[in-house]
C-alpha cells in the first residue's frame, strides 16, 4: 500500500481545486475531476520511476504533468512506495519556482 503524505499547501491546493470545480461546473465534474487528481497522486506512489526531476534540485524532488496538462504534482519521492506531496498547482497558472516549493 502507498504511503503519500501532503503539505498543508498541498492540501490547501486540493481545496481551492474543489471550491473552483464546484463554482463553475457541477458536483459530478468535481468530482470526476477530483478522483482524477487523487487517482494519479496514487499511481505516482506506486511507480518510483515518475516524475521529471527538477533542475538545481535533489533527485527526489520531482513535477509530474497530468490531466491533459492542466495541473503539476510537485513531490518528493521519499522511498519507492512513498512520496510527500508539496503542491498540487494549475498548471496554466503563474509558474512556480521549484525551489520555493520544496523549501
């Protein structure tokens, strides 16, 4: 079983993702859009080998793209069954920097 731990801004992200979904489509988008988000946060947790590394950083620390490049998971593979997440970013938003999010 995975073992994924979240950031409090990670948390927070997946909040305001929810609050989002829900003001502009219905409950059903939401959550289709919100299993999605969580589905792949699991598969990330079950597969070392994802993630693109981030330059300057850790090999740990990694960005993986999904839903069709609407979003950027930012974590830190931790062993090869666990990962921290630190953000969970809209990926058409103002582009974060790397090394504010992992410190």
């Amino acid at each position: 079983m995975p073992i994924i731990d979240y950031s409090a801004k990670a948390q927070s992200d997946l909040d305001e993702i929810t609050n989002y979904y829900l003001r502009v489509t219905d409950e059903e988008t939401t959550v289709k859009v919100m299993t999605a988000i969580l589905n792949e946060i699991t598969y990330l947790a079950d597969s070392p080998m994802l993630g693109k590394r981030i330059a300057n950083e850790a090999p740990q620390y990694r960005v993986w793209i999904i839903l069709k490049d609407r979003f950027k998971i930012y974590f830190e593979r931790i062993a090869p069954d666990h990962i921290r997440v630190f953000r969970v970013y809209g990926a058409r938003r103002k582009p974060l920097n790397p090394q504010e999010v992992f410190k």
